[in-house]
C-alpha cells in the first residue's frame, strides 16, 4: 500500500511543534483527527481501498504527527492527490465546524 502525507494542519495554520518545549504529542495527534474530519466533510469519504489515518514520523526532537491517505489503487491514489493539491481550496484554514472541534478539545479559547 502507497501513501501520500497531506499535513498535520490546513495549510496556513499553526500546529504543535515537534522539539519545542510546549509540544504535546496528545494535542498534536488531536489536530491530526479534526483535520481529517476536515477532509472527509469536504472531499468525502475516501474510496474503497483507501484510508485517512493520522501517522507518526520519528525526527532526531521526537515523533511529529500527519495525516495521510494509504491508497492501493488508481481510484484510491486519485482521491489521495485530489486532497493533497486541494483541489478544492478546503484545506488552507480550519473551517467552522473544526474550530468549534478544537474548542471542544480545549485547543481554542472559546469564541
């Protein structure tokens, strides 16, 4: 199985650093599921014989989190670089519903 690392955050947000003093791997791996809800509300579901999953990635500061698509085939890999080229445009900033998911996760101060 391929897979394609599409981020642990949309584009231009910041996420928790990997090697800073103030980085929570639990926090990191939170972000990393309320942006693949992100994905799935605006690219759907992936295809049978794809998968969203949040992967961890060893570095010399410890382990940094990302959300990537596994794909097995041509309709999975489609799918997979559709959502990393944001062919949509949905991918820059959190979108409603994942601000009020972060708050709910106490990672935003309440609006």
């Amino acid at each position: 199985m391929d897979f394609v690392e599409i981020g642990p955050t949309p584009s231009e947000e910041n996420c928790e650093q990997c090697g800073t003093a103030t980085y929570c791997p639990s926090r990191a791996r939170t972000e990393c599921a309320v942006f693949a809800n992100q994905i799935r509300r605006h690219y759907g579901e992936p295809p049978e014989g794809a998968s969203i999953r949040t992967k961890g990635n060893r570095c010399d500061a410890g382990t940094y989190y990302e959300v990537a698509i596994d794909y097995s085939d041509a309709a999975g890999c489609d799918y997979a670089f559709s959502v990393e080229g944001d062919t949509k445009g949905a991918l820059v900033r959190w979108d409603a519903e994942a601000l009020n998911e972060l708050r709910t996760h106490g990672l935003l101060a309440a609006a």
